[in-house]
C-alpha cells in the first residue's frame, strides 16, 4: 500500500476464478505519471473492475465512479492477493482512511483488482 494513491509506484493488478475466488494471473504494473484523472481512465483502460484502497478522495471516487470502477476504500493494509480475496468473499474490513500528509483530496493508499 502506498500512502499517497495518485503517487502509487506499481498497481497490483489480479484477476480472480469468479467461482473458486483464486488468484489466476497477478501482475505488477507501473502507472503512467500522476495527473489529476489518469488513474481511473488507465486502470478502466487495464480492465480494472474494483479498486481496493487505503483510501482516496471524492474526486478521486467519482472520477473512478465516471469509469465504472467500484472502489472499496479504508482497507487495511496487507499482501494485495489477501486484500483482493478478502473482498471477493465480503470479508474485507473497512476502516477510517487517513492522508498522512496535508491535502484535501486524499486519505491513504493503493491496491488494485
């Protein structure tokens, strides 16, 4: 997990057996620079579905939102695969998302599915 989602060095990007929930291909992708609003085009462009993460602010949310990508933000932090399999059997916990540092428009970190 990064503690800054728009400044993430690499997006763990897993794909799951929709019936057995097991993990079928696990790649780690490097994002093009940050720029308000690239995050959600390129990862809707990767096929990214859900995002899972630390957390992330309403801009952020509805820019994902506008992509078609859930976001299930305020996970803890954790190996993605356990994050991503967590969410796909409803056991992913949730908590209050922080930024570390002074900006109005974010919380905490990264993971991608």
């Amino acid at each position: 997990m990064s503690g800054h989602f728009g400044h993430c060095e690499e997006f763990a990007l897993i794909e799951l057996d929709p019936v057995s929930k097991e993990v079928l291909v696990k790649s780690l992708v490097i994002p093009p620079p940050h720029e308000p609003g690239v995050l959600p085009r390129w990862l809707q462009q990767q096929g990214v579905q859900v995002v899972i993460a630390g957390g992330m602010g309403r801009r952020a949310l509805d820019l994902f939102a506008r992509n078609g990508i859930a976001v299930h933000s305020g996970a803890a932090s954790g190996r993605p695969e356990q994050l991503v399999q967590a969410y796909a059997n409803g056991a992913l916990a949730g908590g209050k998302p922080s930024c570390g540092h002074d900006h109005s428009q974010c919380s905490d970190a990264h993971a991608a599915h």
